[in-house]
C-alpha cells in the first residue's frame, strides 16, 4: 500500500511538472456549495486561501476554501445580505476601517451594482457610489483600494482609484472573471476556446493563455491560485459550467512563470527524482 501511494504521488507530481500554459491540472466542486454552484472567487493574500460565492434559487451565499489539493472549507457557507445574483467577487477591499468583500451582483440589464460586504457575516456594508457598467468581473490590489472591473460588452477594464472608475486598458473581447496576484491583471475571456489574457500594473498587455480542450465550456469567475505547481509555474482557478458537467465546476489552470521570488534548487531536487 505503501509503494502504490508513494508511485502515486511522483506520478501526480510528474504530469504537473511537464504540464503546459493552459492545460487544466484539476477539477473540483466544494462541499456543501450552493444550487447553482460557485461563480465568482477571490484570493485573500493574508492567509492565502480562497473566497468563493455562488447562487441558491433565493438567495447567494460565500465561503472561503483552503488553497491546496484538498479545498476544505475553512469558513462555512452563510447567507449574503440583499444579493440574488452573483457574477464574481474582490478582496481585499477597506471600507469603514475593515477589510472586505466585494461583489458584482448580477441579473441586470444595465449597470452592474458592486456591493461591499462584512468578510466574517456577509452583512452588506454599503454599495460604490458608481458602477463600471455591464461587468462581470471584478478583482482587487493588495493596497485595498484598487479595484478592477472588467466590462463585458464595452470591451475596456476599468480601475477604481479609491473614488471613481477610470479606463486601465482594452479587453477587446467577452471579459468575465478577473483575477490579480503577482503585480498582474488576469482576464478570463468567454470566447470558443476561451483564453485568458495578462495584463501588467499600468495595463499594458503581456501575453494571451489559449485554454486547452475547453470547446463547450462557458467560464465565470476568476482568481489567483498557487505558485510553483508545476516548474516555475503558477496557477489561477476558474469556474466553469457545461450542459454536461454542471454548474459552478472549479477549475485550477497553469499559466506562466510570474514568481520572481523562487527557490530554484526545490524544482531541482524534485525533478531529480525522475532520473
């Protein structure tokens, strides 16, 4: 028992070092998640684990889930005050002299509202003075003030300064979930196949991750993931839904090499294993 668990472990370990941008590492759905699954999700960079929001047929609920291969749930669902629709959710945001939880809510047909929210209750706190427009996506800087909302038929991101929405790059494309981490912006596209463009802190764009084996699948919300899952490089998770699968899949997906800050020696003696 004891060799098959230790042949199982390099076997893992070995398809995710010679995995590729773009490839999915795994799929997932958390405990106890809503009816209709999780659409919007959420690093939080002082714990490193994720926030997660979905839909119920009356009501939304959040959690957050421990980032590693087991996603236990490590704040249980409960109920988000005044929200039906979720499209996807930013952390960490400072309001009041607390840090919080943002959200897009959606089933609109015109402006989306971005509703702020207590992390620990869901209580809502209060709501931006203004809306970016139709956007289904939203991420958060780790100043706690910078928000980034992604339009989806404007084709533009905008960034909230603290006060008021301003134009930070095009998207030029169906922009759904986003996702920050590593000093970038993540963009997940709902195109067939769908793609994920990085752009960096001043907007500019850097490259465009082509998602692998993904005809079929529509995407919603986005985040960063882990680092160093396979080589140098990191991941972000995304849901997903299908006909077939379902709703509110979670899935991790590699993408580049954005951690300066690795140990290379690790990866060494990792892959040393395999000759």
């Amino acid at each position: 028992m004891r060799v098959l668990t230790i042949v199982s472990i390099l076997l893992t370990t070995f398809l995710m070092l010679y995995a590729e941008p773009g490839d999915i590492i795994r799929t997932f759905e958390l405990e106890d998640q809503p009816r209709y699954g999780v659409w919007g999700l959420a690093y939080d960079p002082e714990d490193g684990n994720i926030w997660a929001c979905g839909d119920d047929s009356e009501y939304s609920e959040f959690c957050k889930f421990r980032n590693d291969e087991g996603h236990d749930i490590i704040q249980e669902w409960q109920e988000l005050e005044a929200i039906y629709y979720v499209y996807d959710m930013a952390y960490p945001y400072y309001y009041e002299g607390k840090d919080t939880i943002v959200i897009i809510e959606g089933g609109y047909d015109g402006p989306s509202p971005v509703k702020i929210y207590n992390k620990e209750t869901g209580i809502l706190l209060g709501e931006l003075s203004e809306s970016p427009g139709v956007s289904y996506g939203i991420c958060a800087n780790y100043d706690k003030e910078t928000l980034y909302a992604s339009l989806y038929c404007g084709y533009y991101i905008y960034r909230w300064d603290g006060s008021t929405w301003e134009w930070f790059s095009n998207s030029d494309g169906y922009a759904i979930g986003m996702a920050y981490g590593w000093e970038r912006v993540f963009v997940i596209y709902d195109i067939s196949p769908p793609c994920i463009k990085v752009f960096d802190s001043d907007g500019n764009l850097e490259e465009r991750i082509k998602l692998n084996d993904w005809d079929g699948y529509g995407v919603s919300g986005l985040s960063r993931g882990r680092e160093n899952i396979s080589g140098y490089n990191e991941s972000l998770y995304a849901t997903m839904y299908d006909d077939k699968i379902g709703y509110g899949i979670i899935c991790e997906i590699e993408v580049g090499d954005y951690n300066t800050a690795i140990n290379s020696s690790s990866v060494g003696d990792i892959k040393a294993l395999f000759h």
